[in-house]
C-alpha cells in the first residue's frame, strides 16, 4: 500500500498550488490536501492563528481516520505541522519542511506585516493580486491578506510556538530552505533544526522562498530524496 502525503500550504497559500506536484507523486503516494481555515474555498470569519491552523490539520486527521501520515508543509504549513506534532506526534511518519520562518520578533513580524497592505499589493503588484484573486476568490483575497497580517504581528507580540514546544516533537523532520531564500536567514532555520533533536537540516541550491518561482522537479527530488 502506498504511503500517506499531505501537502499543507503556507500563508496566503491553498491547497491548488500544489496541483502540479500532486500529479507527480500519485503514483509513489496517496496525496491528501486541504485548505486551512479562511484559505482558497475554505471559508472563515474566525482571525487567523497558529492554534486555529494547527487543530484544522488535526482535524482533517481525524475526518480522514489517519494516522503516520508524511506531509511536508511549505513555509507556515511546516509552522503548523510542527505545532501539532509536538502534541500529537501519532498523526506523523515524517515531516518534510521548506522555508518555515522560526524566528518572530516584533521588529520581524511588522517588517513582514508592512508588506501585507491589500491597496498596496493591488496598485503596485497587481500580477500578485490576480494570483491571490485566483488562490481565495476576487471578493476574499484581502481578507486573507489583512488576516495573515494581523497574524504575523500577533506573532510577533508572543502569541507563537515557544521553543520548549518545538523541542518536544520527536517525529522524524527534515528541517529545509532554499539557499536564495530572502524571508527566512539560514541561521533561525539552523536555530529551528536544533530545537527539533530528531531534526536534520537540508539546504536546497538555487532555491528562493516564493512556491510558484521554485521549480517542480526541486521540490519532487527533495520529498523524494526523504520519504522512497
């Protein structure tokens, strides 16, 4: 039987961006994604939060009655599947993650929250906004970016995962980031792998943080290079 793989998006993400590397690995995999709370179809009025997130993928664990699943969660999906296994280790064989930025001061949360300002998005990067349309729908995608805002500086105000709950997982985790990545430094990452005793850390080359600039067959040899 094959194995279990969820693919958890990150912030602003959906579970459609990974429709391309799902058709890739079904034949080595039973692919599973979903979307979190207030992303792509799955509506929300609740505020964003790492919890909400984290009890949205036990959920989805329970819904589908699964157990020693592998996922590999991009970005603020390897944030959240972190979370949940530092608790809840049985949901997880292994977890795969990629850019998963650890550190959220005050002074990195509202640099990063800046960037989060829909009007500006819209006027200055409208190719972004279309995408971000396309992802959650024309009437919700600055909600969505307005929530992952407040999300970020609410992180950085302390409302995150603390290290003494990183360091209780003990789920076997590779620890990754692109060696061009300009959200995440290498060192919180090196910092995050640490944390994590059954952690190993794996640098992608030529590798930068957006999904959609990252190339398939990089991410298809990495998820490969650890779960066959």
């Amino acid at each position: 039987m094959k194995p279990n793989l969820l693919l958890l998006h990150g912030a602003l993400g959906s579970a459609t961006q990974f429709e391309s590397l799902a058709r890739e690995l079904e034949n080595e995999f039973i692919i599973h994604r979903f979307n979190l709370s207030g992303h792509g179809s799955n509506n929300s009025i609740n505020p964003f939060s790492i919890q909400q997130f984290a009890q949205d993928l036990k959920n989805y664990f329970e819904e589908n009655q699964l157990s020693q699943v592998n996922v590999f969660g991009y970005s603020m999906g390897g944030y959240v599947a972190l979370t949940l296994a530092a608790n809840s280790p049985h949901y997880f064989s292994k977890i795969i993650t990629l850019g998963t930025k650890y550190e959220w001061t005050q002074e990195s949360a509202d640099k990063e929250a800046a960037l989060m300002d829909p009007i500006k998005i819209e006027t200055k990067v409208p190719a972004f906004a279309a995408a971000l349309s396309s992802l959650h729908g024309y009437e919700r995608w600055k909600e969505v970016v307005q929530k992952t805002a407040d999300l970020m500086r609410s992180m950085g105000s302390g409302d995150k995962t603390d290290d003494n709950t990183f360091g209780q997982v003990n789920v076997p985790c590779i620890i990754g980031i692109g060696d061009q990545d300009k959200m995440v430094s290498l060192e919180e990452t090196k910092k995050l792998q640490t944390l994590i005793r059954s952690a190993a850390l794996e640098i992608l080359p030529n590798t930068i943080h957006p999904l959609e600039k990252i190339q398939t067959s990089t991410l298809l040899n990495y998820i490969r290079k650890y779960l066959l």
